[in-house]
C-alpha cells in the first residue's frame, strides 16, 4: 500500500495563526511525529520558492529530510491556470514550473517513487508551452503532475511528460459525491492505460464543500479500493494526505495518517513513520 505524505498546502504557513512549526525543519519534525512517511513541499511558500534556493540549501532540505527518516513525494506548484494561457503571465508562470521541476531534480535522493511537480493545467496549452515542457522533462527527468480532473494533456506529449494527478476532492466536485469511488476507479484504469499516474492526494468533497477524510459518516471516500487501485494500476509513489478547504487543517492532520492506516486496516501497518 502506498506510504503516506502531508502537503504543505492548505496548512498554515510559518508565520501565520495556528502554524505549530517556526520553519520547514520544524514542518518536518512534525510530520515525522504525527506518523507520516513523507512530505510534499510546496514550491509557493516562502522559503520554498526554488529561486531562493541555492545548492546548499537544496542540499540542505534533502539532508533534514533523511535525518528524520522522511522521504519527498514531490512538490506542488499550484499556480493560477489561467496565467498558462496569458500571455502577459505564462512566461513568469512556466518559469515558475521549470524551476520546479530543477528543484524536484535536486532533491531525487530522498524521494518516494517518481515524483513530479504537481500543477492543475488548464484544457488547453501553447504549443510553445507544450516544447518547453518536453524539453525540460528530457533535460530533468521530472513529470508534470496534472491535478486536473481527467486531464487532457496525459499521455499525449510523449515520454511521460505531463502523468495524471488524482484528486478525490476534484472528483467528488466533478462527478457528485456519491460516484466518486467509482469515477475515481474508471480514471485510474483510464491513467495507467495512457501512461501513469503521477500523484495521489488523500482528500475528500461533501455536499458543502470538502470533508475530512474518514472523519464521520459525511465521509465517503473508499480508501482501501483506493490505494489497492493505485498499486493494482502500478503507482509507486506516496499518498499526500491534502488539508485545503477543511475549518481546521492543522488538527485534522494530527490525524491524518493514523486515520490512513485505520482505514486500510491490516494493510495499513507500514505506511507512515519513516522512509521505505
């Protein structure tokens, strides 16, 4: 079963009220103490941003890493869809992915599967988009992870360039609550018939918007077919446990992956606490 992982997106940033860690070593030994396996940084947050990490900074996030037992599962960069598309921002936006993905190429050491830049792409891009991001795949080795709920781009640039991202919370939004197991089963056949899938967030959509994942009866999210669907469909990776949207991310993270491995019962002994 896969391993679990924390984002950073959606929990309070160092700095702001309700954020229990001063830094991103703080951030880490946190995780690491509420039983998660990994991270998934994001590559917005100030401190984070790959333009302000030199080498040994870089050097330095996989070291703090591998001290506490602790992998990457990779790195997300939700920036705005649309500026991919505008042409007053898709250069500052694209530029922002690449750096990204040299960020992903720095830290290999200490990750989980084969992670890549998690994004939520718009339907359409430039063909000069779509060149800078093969060329930079060629170069790096790094994936775009494409959030968007039964993305457009997968499998069609070739060479695993832009992989499928799944994200129950999108589905739930897409297809209703209530056929989320079953759209999410049908994208992952879909996902590993077209290339791969690149990500996996553990989240969840109610009626009112997202729901703790496996808090109460308001959670439907079958998340043993789950994570035997991403393994069955070859997905290597680490599943990131995603707090956006929920009144409060910080206590509900607490939990988060002793509720995983809760949920996926007798499978669920070795998927948080350090590094396979």
């Amino acid at each position: 079963m896969p391993q679990i992982s924390l984002a950073m997106v959606g929990l309070p940033r160092v700095g702001e009220v309700g954020c229990p860690w001063i830094d991103a070593r703080g951030f880490f030994d946190w995780c690491r103490a509420a039983g998660y396996a990994a991270v998934q940084l994001d590559g917005t947050a100030p401190g984070l941003r790959a333009r302000e990490l030199d080498g040994s900074a870089r050097r330095d996030i996989a070291a703090s890493l591998a001290r506490r037992g602790l992998g990457l599962s990779g790195i997300d960069l939700f920036v705005p869809s649309a500026d991919l598309v505008d042409l007053a921002r898709v250069d500052r936006a694209l530029g922002a992915i690449v750096a990204g993905m040299e960020l992903m190429a720095d830290l290999r050491s200490v990750c989980i599967g084969d992670p890549g830049v998690g994004v939520v792409l718009p339907a359409k891009l430039e063909a000069t988009t779509r060149s800078e991001l093969v060329r930079q795949r060629q170069r790096l080795g790094v994936a775009v992870v494409d959030f968007a709920w039964k993305s457009e781009h997968v499998g069609i640039h070739g060479g695993g360039v832009i992989v499928q991202g799944v994200d129950p919370a999108i589905a739930c939004a897409s297809e209703g609550a209530g056929k989320a197991n079953e759209a999410i089963a049908a994208a992952m056949g879909a996902s590993s018939a077209s290339g791969r899938i690149g990500g996996a967030r553990l989240c969840e959509g109610g009626g009112i918007g997202r729901v703790e994942v496996g808090a109460d009866a308001s959670s439907r999210l079958d998340v043993l077919a789950y994570a035997a669907g991403l393994g069955a469909a070859g997905f290597r990776g680490a599943m990131v446990w995603d707090g956006r949207g929920l009144a409060k991310p910080v206590d509900a993270a607490q939990r988060g992956a002793a509720t995983y491995a809760r949920m996926l019962g007798p499978l669920g002994a070795d998927v948080g606490g350090g590094r396979a």
